[in-house]
C-alpha cells in the first residue's frame, strides 16, 4: 500500500481532464465521482441510452448529496456541468487521462484502446477498468503500452473506496503515479499492485467464495453463513454479497482464477454458485440470487 507522497505521487503529472469509455454500471459511476470531486470527465459510449441511464444514476446521486446536506443545489449543478457526455472522440484530445469501462470483452476492449490511443495526446494516460483481463495482454496492441495501466474500481463506485492500479511489465512510473494521483482526487484510496489474475482483491475474496460454496455443497444452510459472517463482523455474508456481484460475473471470475493458478483454485465438478448461475440466479441485477429482491 502505498502512503500519500510516495516515490508514484511525487512523479505524478496533474490529471486535469478525464475521460471514461462506456456509460454502464461502472462508468456512469465513474463519471459521477469524478465529476463530484471536481474533476471534469467526458463520458462516451455506443449507445444514447447507456449516456442517458449514466447521467440519470449521476444525477440522483448529487441529489442525494444536496438533501443530506452536503452539497448546494448551485454545487450540484456545478457536478453536473463536469460530466460532458458524448458519443464520438471529438474532444478526447484534450484529455490527461482515460479509464476504459466498456463491457468484458478482450477483442472489444483491444479494438476500444486501439481506437482511443488514436486520438489522445502522446502523453495521455490510458487506463482499464477489468476485473478479469490481464494488463499485460491488454498492452500487447497499443503503441504506447508505458502510458498504460489497470485502474480497478469496485461496484459501487460511489461506495468502494478501494481502487486497484495495475502495474503492467511495460507500465511506466509516470502513468502509475498519475493513476494513482487520480483515484485520490476522487477520494478513493489506490493500492499499488502487479498484473496477475484476479489482482489482488480477487484473490482473496474468490477463495472465500469457494468456501462458503463448498459449505453450502456439504448442506450448509446459506442464510447461516450470513448471519455468522455478520456476527463475525463483516459488513454483509458471501450470499448476500455473491448476490451483488452477480453470478455470471463470479463464474467467469473463478474461471480466469482457476486458469491462472490452477493448483489452488480449480474446482473438482460444478459448485452451488455454477447451479445459481445454470438456473439463472443472477443475483441482484435479475432480482433473483440467494435471496430474492422484489
Ligand atoms: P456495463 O455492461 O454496465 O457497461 C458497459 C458499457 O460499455 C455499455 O453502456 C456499453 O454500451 C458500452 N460500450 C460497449 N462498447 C463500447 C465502445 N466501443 N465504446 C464505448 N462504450 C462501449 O458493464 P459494467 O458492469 O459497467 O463493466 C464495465 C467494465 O468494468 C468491465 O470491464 C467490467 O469487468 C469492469 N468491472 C465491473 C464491475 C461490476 O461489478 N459491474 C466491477 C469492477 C469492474
């Protein structure tokens, strides 16, 4: 972890201007907290409608701000102002720094930095938003793979104050340290680390995950677990938290874990959260996980 004036700050180049790619979940979350803490951001994607939902979710959540009391209603308009959404690169050249946010996909992310790199300025740093896809791999098309890095935010973003910034073997200081600079700007607390499968955080949760999976296997009631993990002091147990996640998204996550460190993490047969998956138990986002949420 690094501390606040570290070797990376004190080489950070000032991030004035931003920009994130995709207006979904963790863009328009991205957008709205850049734009909170004062940093203008443009907001692009394929899809009018995505822009429109992004800016909906950043709207509700200034105003929620204002009505607990944290924000004017002049300051909030202000926020607002920050987020210039778009759906062409038009004023990209003008941008310090990017987070790619667009879906999981490597050919769409590879195709999505290639077209972005085009059109910044050399300096600018580019950065990406996977929880799965390695940064190295990612490096591999661009030009400049010294200005690039993984900055990994969690959902929600507005919540989670952790930020990821993945150090990719071509990564340069300058881009880490701007990176970092940054997700400071936007309140968060960066943590340093190299690119490896599931980073850091994954690492740690998706064993956790296979635990409790394999509690629940063996006939553990799920709602227990919670309630221990509660009494434990967690803020929420693996169900409900799974829940969030989603399922599709935790079991292509424990994929690419299992690939990558197959002697800990590969699964003997299917597990309670590939058969959540399998029946379309997504979670939260499809109102039915573990729980249900009408
Ligand atoms: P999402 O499906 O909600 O949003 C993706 C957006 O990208 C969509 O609005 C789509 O229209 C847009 N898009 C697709 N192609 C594009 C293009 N060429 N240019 C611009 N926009 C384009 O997805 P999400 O959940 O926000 O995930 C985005 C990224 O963040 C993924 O890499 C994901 O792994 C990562 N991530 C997600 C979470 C999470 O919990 N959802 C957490 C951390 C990281």
């Amino acid at each position: 972890v690094k501390k606040k004036g570290s070797k990376y700050e004190k080489q950070a180049a000032p991030v004035n201007k931003t920009a994130v790619l995709g207006a979904g979940i963790m863009g328009g979350g991205i957008a709205y907290q850049s734009a909170y803490k004062g940093t203008p951001i443009l907001m692009k994607d394929i899809k009018e409608e995505a822009i429109q939902l992004g800016l909906k979710e950043a709207r509700k959540l200034l105003a929620k701000q204002v009505e607990r009391g944290k924000m004017t209603t002049e300051k909030m308009a202000e926020a607002l102002s920050n987020i210039r959404p778009s759906l062409s690169y038009g004023d990209f050249g003008e941008v310090d720094l990017v987070v790619e946010a667009v879906v999981e996909n490597p050919k769409v992310k590879d195709a999505v930095l290639t077209e972005v790199e085009g059109v910044v300025g050399e300096n600018t740093i580019l950065t990406s938003n996977t929880s799965t896809i390695s940064i190295n791999r990612l490096a591999q098309n661009l030009k400049r793979p010294e200005n690039f890095c993984g900055m990994h935010f969690f959902n929600p973003v507005h919540r989670m104050p952790l930020v990821e910034v993945i150090r990719g073997e071509k990564s340069s200081d300058a881009a880490v340290a701007a990176t970092v600079a940054y997700a400071r700007k936007m309140g968060k607390t960066p943590i340093v680390v190299n690119d490896c499968p599931g980073f850091l955080v994954n690492r740690v949760l998706f064993p956790y995950f296979g635990g409790f999976s394999a509690l629940v296997d063996h006939g553990a009631d799920f709602e227990r677990v919670d309630k221990v993990m509660e009494k434990f002091g967690w803020p929420m147990g693996p169900a409900y938290l799974l829940d969030v996640v989603g399922m599709d998204t935790a079991v292509h996550a424990q994929a690419v874990m299992a690939e990558g460190f197959p002697e800990r993490m590969a699964q003997d047969g299917k597990t309670a959260i590939d058969a959540m998956y399998e029946n379309e138990r997504l979670g939260q986002k499809n109102a039915k996980g573990f729980y249900r949420y009408e």
